[in-house]
C-alpha cells in the first residue's frame, strides 16, 4: 500500500507528538500542549506548536474544528492517521532493532 508523503516539516518530533495527542481526540493548542507533555516529557512552546500545526494542516493530516470559547480544536483526519500509523510501525521497526543490538553489544 502506498502512503502518502510521510513528511512531517523540519520540526518532526513535535509533528509527532501533536498526532499522537490528536489520536487520543480533539484538543485546543493548550490540551495538546499538557497532553504532549504528560505522554513524553517534552515540553512544545506556542510558536513550535502553531507552526507544526499549519504544516500538518496543510498536509491534510489536521483539521480545524469549529471554535469555542476563541479556542480551536484541531482533529486528526483519515490521512493523518494513515501517516501516524506508518511513521509508528516504522519506529516500532527502529526500536525494535536497536534493542536486539544493544544485547548482542
């Protein structure tokens, strides 16, 4: 099966992290921000968060939900959980492999 460009942007990390939060459903710029962190650790300021989220947007990963309260809820589309689901097994892959060297090191 052919996926569509896997091409996260330059900050791919973030990327990663903002459709991980979204698989879990919608979330404001902030609720993905506390999510982000909670899952991972890592902490995404306002400007890397908004800028990823144009990008995924415009990829089609992402799409804007109605506002509420001046606060817009993003939610992953069909596309964005294909690409999720690759960029995941391809990590899976990865993890998986510097694990059985690192016992035979």
């Amino acid at each position: 099966m052919k996926h569509e460009s896997l091409d996260l942007g330059r900050f791919t990390e973030p990327a990663l992290h903002i459709l991980v939060s979204l698989a879990g459903g919608p979330k404001h710029g902030y609720a993905m921000m506390e999510d982000i962190r909670t899952l991972s650790g890592s902490v995404i300021g306002p400007g890397t968060l908004y800028g990823a989220l144009g990008r995924l947007e415009r990829l089609g990963y992402i799409e804007a939900l109605e506002s509420r309260d001046r606060r817009v809820p993003y939610r992953l589309t069909e596309s964005g959980r294909r690409t999720l689901d690759a960029q995941l097994t391809g990590l899976r892959r990865l993890a998986a492999t510097g694990i059985k060297r690192l016992a035979r090191a």
